[in-house]
C-alpha cells in the first residue's frame, strides 16, 4: 500500500508536468486580445443546477488554483483575469475555459481552441521504466519516486494547439451562463498574486447574436465515462432564428492537416 508520503512525491511530480504545461499553454495565447470597440455583456440564468463539489486541484504556490468543482457536465470557466500571457498581460480574448477528451478547450470570443498535449504518456512510460528497475533490483522501492523525478527532467512534453474561428461574427455579443455548479475557484497566479477568487463555472454557455439573428450554445461531458459516445468532448449548437440567414455562418481551422466525418458522423 502507497504510504502518504510517497503519495506526496506522486503527487508533486503531476504538478510539476501540470506547471510546466500551464506556462506552454500561456505562451500559445500570448498577444491575443479583443480589439478596440468590441463589446461582450454577460448574463447568468437565474434557475441553477448544482454538483457536487469533490476535493481541490492545486499547482506551486507561484501558480496555484484552489477550490477545483467537477461535475457530470462539461464545465466552463469564465476568464476573470487568470489567464495570461507569458508577460502578464490578460487574454482578453480567452472568454472560458474547460477540458475534456483529451484537451483543453479555450472559448474565445470568435472561436474555440483544443490544445493537446502528451503528458499522460509521458508520465506513463517514466512509471514503466521506473518499474522495470525495482524488478530488476536496480533501485529499491524507497528509491522510486526518487528516480521518477530524476527521469521526468529529462522528459519533454509536446503541445499542439489547434483553432476554429467562426468568421465575420458580429463585435457586439451577450453571453449567457446557464447551469451553474456548486462551488468555485480562487486562482493566485504570478500575474494576479492577490488572487482572481470566487470564479463559478457553467455547464452550458450562449453566445447571443454572434451572427445577426444566430446564437450558438456550448456543452458538453469531460469525462470519457460519462454519457453517450456522442455527448463526450465540447458540442455547439449554431441556434438561426426565424428569417435569419443561416450563409452568415462560415469558418475556418488551423493547426489541422485535415478534417472528415467518419461513418458515424463524428469530426475527426
């Protein structure tokens, strides 16, 4: 049985990677923003649904995010400041942020952003290997968490971000937050060292009038055992009202090679 102290190491070493990945993840955002003239209106639905609130998420003390919820639903976390570019400088044009299947999902006022990375692998071949040596008894199991420090240093973990940008969207939108779930975070960054605190996340978010007369509407499950296979990942509604005109929608990737429907009619 794991003691608590080696639990500690265990945990230290997620929380390194986690670090290293969050600094990586605000250089991919670095310089972006909303332009002079651009208006955003948020809105919260007044009937909420609430989830359990189940333990905390933290990061270095230079980097931390405490007060963690999770829930069924795929949860959106209103940018209030916490993220930031590699100079400090506030993403403006980050609105939420989740994760789920694999990546994490930065809305953006035009479009959304998947940024995946190999971390889970990483750390799955280190454990492998440190294995490998106490069975071979070239290392003691008290020298474990030692050794899997010692090879994480040397690991690299990859980043790839890819973009959809909605194009021609309107610069005046309201945003809706519906399902709100228990709980909240307090973010303490570098950037904000007094803290961006009491952050509640939504499980559906509206962008209203994105188009003329056209919302879209984000959902979604983040784990992969939650729901159908159809409900896993981040989904969007494009919502036309009556006599708008649905050849307003159009947009763009980038960071993909390629992009098919398989037989099951699943974007891939």
């Amino acid at each position: 049985m794991m003691t608590n102290t080696n639990h500690k190491s265990e945990f230290a070493n997620v929380v390194k990677v986690r670090y290293v990945i969050s600094l990586l993840l605000l250089l991919l955002f670095a310089g972006a923003g909303i332009a002079k003239g651009e208006d955003v209106l948020i809105e919260k639905e007044q009937t909420t649904t609430k989830q359990n609130l189940q333990g905390t998420s933290a990061q270095p003390a230079q980097s931390a995010a405490v007060g963690l919820s999770t829930g069924k639903g795929m949860p959106f976390t209103p940018n209030k400041g916490q993220i930031a570019d590699m100079n400090g400088k506030f993403c403006a044009d980050v609105l939420y942020q989740s994760e789920g299947n694999g990546a994490d999902i930065y809305l953006r006022k035009t479009g959304i952003s998947y940024v995946y990375n190999d971390m889970g692998e990483v750390m799955h071949d280190v454990h492998e290997k440190v294995e490998e040596l106490v069975k071979a008894g070239i290392i003691t199991e008290a020298e474990e968490h030692a050794k899997q420090d010692e090879l994480m240093k040397n690991e690299s973990i990859k980043v790839h971000r890819v973009d959809m940008d909605f194009e021609g969207t309107n610069s005046k939108i309201r945003l809706l937050n519906e399902g709100e779930v228990e709980g909240y975070q307090n973010y303490y960054y570098s950037h904000c060292p007094e803290g961006v605190t009491n952050v509640h996340q939504y499980n559906k978010v509206t962008y209203k009038n994105i188009y003329n007369n056209i919302d879209i509407t984000y959902y979604g499950s983040a784990s992969l055992t939650t729901g159908s296979d159809k409900q896993k990942g981040v989904k969007y509604d494009l919502i036309v009202q009556p006599h708008a005109d649905p050849n307003q929608i159009k947009f763009s990737w980038k960071g993909a090679e390629s992009i098919y429907l398989n037989s099951q009619g699943k974007n891939y």
